[in-house]
C-alpha cells in the first residue's frame, strides 16, 4: 500500500484542509499512462433492484458510504512535467455530485449503459465514478448502475462502496465479514500448474468479425443471465475453472469458426484478476487484484476436447497461479513505475513498450467476481436480484467475459471493441459460451 504524505506549511505543521497526497501504485500509473480517449478505461456495474429508492435517503447513504470509505475520494493532483510521480489527492468530500436520476424515459437503461462504456468520470473530479439511478415508466423496480474509472477503482472496491451503502440505506447492522473463499487445496505431481502455453509464445488473438463498414471506437457490451453449472460435490475443480473451460473453448470454436491461420495450433493465455483482499468494511479501495495468465494448448481446446480432463488440468493450473506470490502487472510494470526518471518520460516509454508487446498479450480477459458476498439489501426497495460487471476491452485483447452469480444465477457480461467485432458477432459468442458452459456441467461431463 502506498505511504500518503501530508503536505505542511513552514515549521512542519500540517497546512489546516490541505488534501493528503498518495503516490499511484502501479496499477494505477501504468493504466493513466495508456489511457486512450477512443476505449474509455471504465468499468461499468448495475445492480437491480425489486423496488424503488428514495432519492434523498439514497443520496444520504452514498455520501456516508464515501465517508466511510475516504480513499475513494481522490482526484488526480495537476504535476509538472519533471515530476517523478502521478499523485492523487484524498478530499474531504466530493467535488460534485457523482449521484444522478436520470429521467424516467424509455430506452433509459440502454442509454446509461452506453454511456458507461463511452463516457469515464474524470480522474480530476474527486470521486472518479458516478452512479446513475436508472428507472424505465411500465417497470418496476430501479438500476443503480455504476461507472467507474478503472486507473482509480476496480470493480470489487466499488461494490463494497455500494454494500456499504445498502447497509446505510437499510439502516442495518453492518454484517461479519463473509466467509473467506474456499482455501485452495496443494497442487500435487511435478508438473502441476505448469500451463503448456509457453510465456514467450505468440498467443492466438480474437479472430476479427463483422463490425461493419465504418465502425465506432470504443466499446459495445452484450448481457445474459444463465444458470450456474452444476458441479459434483467434492469435484476437484471450481466454477471459476469450468468459466475458464468454456471462455477457452468459445475463442477457440469463433477463431475456428472464422478462418484464423493455426486456430488449431496457436495456444490462448487468458488473463485473470485475483483477489487476495478481505470483503469486509475494512477492505481496502483501489485497484487490488493481481493479474496472472492462464494458458491453454491448442491440442487441448479441438472439436471433441476431453472436458473433465481439461477441468482437472485447469483446476491444477488456476490453482497455482493464485498460490503463487506475484506483484499486481508483473515484475516489468514495477520495474517500469520506478521514479528513475519523470513520469512523462516513463509515459512514453510504457505507451511504446505496450504497443511492441502488442503480439504477446493474452487472448482474453475472464473476470469472475463469483457469488456477490453481500446481500444488498436497500430495505424497502429490497434486495438486488441481479448484478453485472462489465472490464474493459480494449486491443489488442478486444473481447472481456465477466461473471457474477446472484440468487442462484450466473450474470455474464460479453464486451469487446467496436473496431474488431459487431453486435452479430457478439450474439454468436454468447451461444458458444452458453454451450461450452452446459458442457462443463455435472450433469453433462
């Protein structure tokens, strides 16, 4: 966790309302460096709920949400262009406000979405997210739909600002902490976890599709309900691994599918946010997961693949990935953020290096938050029947899966970038992955 500075006035005293400084960690520094104006670094949650919510008490909750969570209230701090570090500034409060009630309107849900993938907060404006609270006339119930700024927040810190502010708005008892996951058992054998993608590889890329003749920059996003596979009971392996299955087999059946040279042969490295953090009211915000990659062979992923073999092997392979100690991006990256020289300087040399090592970035992104560990529960409104995430995709990766399960169901969200695949396209990769899902099912393998 990076150290905060207080700024002082002469003598040492601290200056009365002057904001506490916070060096980016380097998550957030190598995302502010790449940031591109034409795919938007946001990640996008909603939150449905049964009911509606009151505007003031919602708008009460939030601002005592944010209190309670005051690393959340950053803005980025103006630097000059020798400064050796991007530095955020921790406010007092927000500097407008990031709750809105859109309207009530049809097509509202759709247009908020849309906004969410296209428009970022600005990292200049404490907090760096907003919160629209979506309501359609003919529907019941509302959307609390998040968007939030993926160089400051992550996914996991913003739905624990919004389980805070159930609890606020429920005028509940804050809960225990949720249980911990499920410890990962040992791999076993000499081989265990070693993925048969080798790190110096060229991994296969999503195959392009139809994204029309002129298409839009930035992203588009397709959302599904399904049911969660069954799993035996003691399988070796987890839901997280039968999504890691299906997410390989449907890039390998649309590559396949598409004419990619060696669909066949190239392996798939899919990347994968792990989360070490606790999810309770003490839970750091920020940018908290560490990425590892999970590598498959092609042999492994042709036309009639052994699924509970694949299952097993995966199982081994995700397991010690999140076993295995590793900095958030890698040794690279923090070799990268070292303030050695300015940070405009480093900027340039990370955006280069970034485009260089194009060709060895992973295939895709699977981020699955697993059951949501909090209840949600707005009193009145009642508590959410659905919540979806959508990351980012931008190229060269150009395709995220994102699952949460809520009451028993799994919510995916399929975003990929308009310049690589249209909305065809995304219909198509929502039935692959709904088949290679069932087919990790206990009642199919």
């Amino acid at each position: 966790m990076a150290t905060t500075r207080q700024p002082r006035a002469r003598g040492g005293v601290p200056r009365p309302g002057a904001p506490t400084r916070v060096p980016f960690p380097v998550v957030d520094e190598v995302a502010r460096h790449c940031a591109q104006d034409a795919e938007p670094n946001t990640v996008h949650i909603e939150i449905h709920l049964p009911g509606r919510v009151d505007e003031s008490r919602l708008r009460s909750a939030f601002s005592e949400a944010l209190a309670r969570h005051p690393r959340a209230l950053m803005r980025e701090r103006p630097g000059s262009p020798l400064a050796r570090r991007y530095e955020w500034e921790l406010t007092r409060g927000p500097d407008a406000d990031p709750v809105s009630f859109p309207p009530s309107a049809p097509g509202a849900l759709d247009r908020a979405r849309a906004r969410a993938l296209d428009e970022a907060p600005p990292l200049t404006a404490s907090p760096p997210l907003r919160l629209a609270v979506v309501e359609e006339p003919g529907t019941e119930g509302c959307v609390l739909l998040f968007t939030v700024h993926h160089t400051a927040l992550d996914g996991p810190a913003c739905m624990r600002l919004a389980a805070t502010t159930a609890e606020v708005y429920g005028a509940h008892r804050v809960p225990p902490a949720p249980a911990p996951a499920r410890p990962a058992r040992p791999a076993s054998g000499p081989l265990a976890g070693e993925s048969p993608a080798a790190p110096l590889a060229r991994p296969a890329r999503i195959a392009a599709g139809s994204p029309g003749p002129a298409p839009v920059p930035g992203n588009a996003m397709l959302l599904v309900e399904l049911p969660v596979p069954r799993r035996e009971s003691g399988a070796p392996y987890t839901v997280n691994d039968q999504l890691m299955v299906a997410t390989a087999l449907t890039v390998a059946d649309w590559n396949r599918a598409q004419g990619a040279p060696g669909a066949d042969r190239r392996p798939l490295r899919i990347t994968m946010p792990v989360d070490d953090r606790t999810r309770g009211p003490e839970m750091p915000i920020g940018n908290g997961t560490r990425l590892v990659e999970v590598g498959f062979a092609g042999s492994e992923l042709v036309p009639g693949a052994d699924i509970p073999a694949l299952l097993r092997a995966t199982a081994e392979r995700t397991r010690a990935l999140k076993a295995r100690p590793r900095p958030p991006l890698g040794r690279s990256a923090s070799l990268l953020t070292a303030p050695l020289l300015p940070v405009a300087a480093r900027a340039a040399l990370t955006r280069g290096l970034r485009v260089l090592a194009g060709p060895w970035t992973s295939t895709t992104l699977l981020s699955n938050i697993g059951r949501v560990p909090y209840p949600l529960d707005f009193g009145e409104a009642g508590r959410a029947t659905a919540v979806w995430f959508s990351a980012p995709a931008r190229m060269p990766r150009g395709l995220t899966f994102t699952t949460a399960s809520t009451g028993g169901r799994l919510h995916l969200a399929l975003r990929w970038s308009r310049t690589l695949l249209g909305d065809e396209d995304g219909v198509r990769l929502r039935e692959l992955f709904t088949r290679h899902l069932a087919s990790t099912s206990s009642e199919t393998v």
